[in-house]
C-alpha cells in the first residue's frame, strides 16, 4: 500500500442497523495532530462514526486505516485511542487520583511512575490537591476535567470526544472549550470532537466535518464551511443565514429578490438556477431610495453587540445585523456587497428552509435547556 500522511483513514463505510443505512459511503482522511470535529444534528451518525474509529462497532463495508494499516479485528485497546463520553464513566467508590492511575495500573506502569504521571495529570487539567477527593464530591465541571486526564494518563494517540461538554452549563462549556484546545495543542495529540453546537465546532477545530442523514455534507476549516458552504443544509446549519432562490445569469452576476447583483461566483451555467446565501452581517442598511433591495421592518431585538433586524422583503423574511437600531414599521434600503453574496448549486435541501435560518438558535436553545439540569453542580467552578 502506498505510503501517505494521514494517521487514520475511513474508506466507504457503510452501516446499517435493522435494515436501515446509518452511515453511507464515508470517506475520511484525518492527519496526526489534527483537531477534528463532527458536526451536525441529533442521529445523523457521528456517534456511530466515532465508535467505528474507536473499535467498538465494524462496518459493514469499507475500511479502516491507522498509518496505512488495515484496522479489521484490531479491538479498541489496541488502537492507541481512548474516548471521553459525555456521561464522565468515572467510578465513583474510587479518589480522583484513582480513577486518573486506572490504566497506568492495567499497563502494568511501577507505581513511583503512576504517581509522576497523576500529577502531571492533575497539573494539565488544573486540579492540583484534588488527588484524594472522591468522585462525588466533585462539580460536574471538575469531574469532566478527571474524565480527561484520565483518558490522556496513558499516552493515547488519538482522543475520541463524544460531545464532552455536553452536561456543563454555557459558561463553563466555553472555559472548557478554551481549556481543551490547549491542552490539545500542548499535548499535539489528535483529537476527534463530536458536536451538535455549531459555535463549539468553529471556535475549536482545524476541521469541521458536517454530517446529515449519515453522510458528509462537506469537510472543510472552520472558515471554510461559514464563507463557502456547499449547499443550503451547511449554510443552514452554519450560524444564520439568509437562503433565497437565484438565477445565475453569468459569471459574477445573478439575480435574486428581483435585483441583478454583482458577485464573485463564477463557473455556473447560462441561467442556472442556484441558492444564494448572505450572512445577516454582511447586510448594509441604507436609506430606502439608495437600497439595492427595499424592506419593511417587522421585528427588532437587541442582542448586546448588535440589533437582529427583520425584515419583511417581497415577502420574504431577511434577518439583518446592525449596530444601528431601526423600528418596526421603517422602510428601509438593504445594500449587498459582491463578497458578501455566495452561490451554491441546488440540492435536495433546496428551498427547505423558508425564511431566515435559525437552525442554531434553536439548538442553542435546546442544549441550553440540557445544560440547565447540570446547572446546580457547577457553582463552585
Ligand atoms: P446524537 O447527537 O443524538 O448523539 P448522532 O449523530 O451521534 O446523534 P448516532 O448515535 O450515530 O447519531 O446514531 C445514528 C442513528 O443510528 C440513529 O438513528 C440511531 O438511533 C441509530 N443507531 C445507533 N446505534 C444503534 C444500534 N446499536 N442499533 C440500532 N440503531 C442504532
């Protein structure tokens, strides 16, 4: 087999349970070192990619690659990963010094080096003089951080993390999204993030992996998949959007709202139909009679750095931001730069999404409902 840089491989994966595919025709490549994240709503597959990379489930077709070695009937201990579930797994009868020396005991490693490494341990996740606490004693918070230096106490390779900071509150999730970024980069182990918070997955990959009904949608840098979404399910589910019907009458030109717009796409056919996206940032508001679109504003919110501005156009909700506040009722201008219009080929998710997308919205919402529930153990964090 050719030699290549990649640390692991998936090669058209399949899985079906009960007669139902899963996962179809998966094609991943993930480099050593790198912060990898799989992105996308409740049962479109990540847990079940994750679990296939770990050794805990075997496709049905495909393969499995670590440094070009085929993974079939390799079980998970011997695959140099270990995972981080969002339920911590720790076990509770024993001391957060205990429950870190677990597989340095199972490795068989002498004791004075179990203690060298519990303490380096501790000292990595900030919880230095926690050695003899037992478990439920600890914040949620605090656990999660005996989850991760137990998982990285025996030297893993790679790091598989199902949604790790799923049972924090939003405060603390933050902190720990900072924390585990750096700890990844000390450490330059790779680590494979499971999410469906989309701001989680910008804020913390070097690649973003968004997933749909058991498939991959797109892969791509953080940056990538916001600017340059390949069509309007990643649009949609990237931060909020605008997602309107367009005719690509040339290069760099196309026409959508009932205005010809300059643009920077290009390679469509003559009159193609297209989706086009535009960020509520990158909306200018201008008087009525400069606006390149005209609008009506129907609801205002002010959201701390910025107004969310809807606005009613042909019948079509736009969400703009602003810092400048306009009221309900005001006709306004909208002005579009070229770079701030993007245009993506139908698909089968084509005009599923109405009005404004608020697909994060409602997820952060959901999971800030979730993390309520943990809310009460993390006061001392
Ligand atoms: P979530 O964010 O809710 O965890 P996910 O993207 O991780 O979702 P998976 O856990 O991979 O999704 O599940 C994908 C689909 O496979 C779901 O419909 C799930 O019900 C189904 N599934 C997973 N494991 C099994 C199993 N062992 N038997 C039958 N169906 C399963």
């Amino acid at each position: 087999m050719e030699n290549n840089k990649y640390l692991i491989e998936l090669k058209n994966i399949s899985v079906s349970f009960d007669g139902e595919k899963i996962l179809e025709n998966l094609n991943l490549s993930i480099k050593d070192g790198e912060f990898v994240t799989f992105l996308g709503p409740s049962g479109c597959g990540k847990t079940t990619t994750l679990r296939i990379i770990a050794g805990f489930l075997q496709p049905d077709e495909g393969e499995v690659l670590f440094e070009n070695k085929d993974m079939r009937g390799v079980p998970s201990h011997k695959r140099q990963v270990n995972t981080i579930f969002q339920r911590y797994a720790l076990f509770p009868h024993l001391t957060v010094a205990e429950n870190i020396a677990f597989g340095l005991k199972i490795k068989k490693m002498k004791k004075p080096d179990i203690k060298k490494k519990v303490q380096e341990m501790l000292a990595l996740v900030n919880l230095k003089g926690f050695e003899n606490r037992m478990i439920d004693s600890l914040s949620g918070g605090q656990q999660q951080r005996v989850a991760i230096a137990r998982a990285l106490a025996v030297d893993p390779k790679v790091l598989l993390l199902d949604e790790p900071l799923g049972a924090l509150d939003l405060k603390l999730r933050k902190d720990m999204q900072v924390e585990l970024k750096k700890i990844q980069q000390s450490l330059g182990i790779t680590f494979i993030y499971v999410t469906h918070d989309q701001e989680e997955a910008l804020s913390m990959s070097d690649t973003i992996v968004v997933m749909d009904a058991g498939k991959i949608q797109q892969i791509g840098s953080p940056t990538d998949i916001y600017n340059e979404p390949v069509n309007a399910f990643v649009a949609d589910f990237i931060g909020e959007s605008n997602i309107v019907d367009g005719v690509m009458h040339a290069d760099n030109v196309v026409e959508f709202s009932g205005h010809v717009f300059d643009c920077l796409d290009k390679g469509f056919g003559k009159d193609e139909a297209v989706d086009v996206v535009v960020r509520p940032e990158d909306v200018d508001v201008v008087p009525k009679e400069k606006g390149m679109l005209t609008g009506t504003v129907t609801a205002v919110t002010f959201k701390g750095v910025h107004y969310e501005i809807i606005v009613d156009i042909g019948g079509f909700l736009w969400m703009i931001q602003s810092t400048d506040i306009q009221h309900v009722g005001d006709e306004i201008g909208l002005e579009i730069e070229p770079d701030a219009i993007h245009i993506m080929k139908k698909s089968k998710y084509s005009g599923t999404f109405g009005d404004f997308s608020s697909y994060s919205e409602e997820f952060d919402e959901l999971s800030d409902v979730n993390a309520g529930v943990s809310r009460e153990d993390d006061g001392d964090e």
